[in-house]
C-alpha cells in the first residue's frame, strides 16, 4: 500500500474588485443614516426632538448611557 505524498491543492479563491462609483451611493447612504442614528442617540433631549415629547429619548436612554452621553 503506497501513500502519495502530493499534498491536496486548495482552490484558488478570486476576491472581486469593486469600484468606488459602485460603493459611493451606498456609502453615502449608511454615512448619512450613521448620523441621523447619532443624532437621535445623542442631540435629542426632547427640546429639539423631530416628534414632539421625550419618546425618542426615553427609546434611546440606556445607549446613551452605554456611548457615555450624560443626559441626566
């Protein structure tokens, strides 16, 4: 009984290219969520809320506290 000392090859794996005008709407995009979620995350004390009242600040109350943003 022979064994063969050839070692398996593992398929050659190609990572695509993508261009920057592909990812630059989506980019632009999750940038711009990015910051209407630290807005209301952060800014929004009620005060300044886009709804009136401090719903969205009650929603939001523990992450701000876990992104230390006092609000007390």
């Amino acid at each position: 009984m022979s064994q063969s000392s050839a070692a398996p090859t593992s398929p050659i794996v190609e990572v695509p290219s993508i261009p920057a005008r592909e990812i630059a709407p989506w980019a632009l995009f999750f940038g711009l969520l990015g910051l209407l979620v630290l807005f209301f995350i952060s800014a929004d004390q009620g005060a300044v809320s886009i709804p009136s009242g401090n719903a969205i600040h009650e929603w939001v109350h523990d992450s701000r506290h876990l992104l230390g943003y006092p609000c007390h």
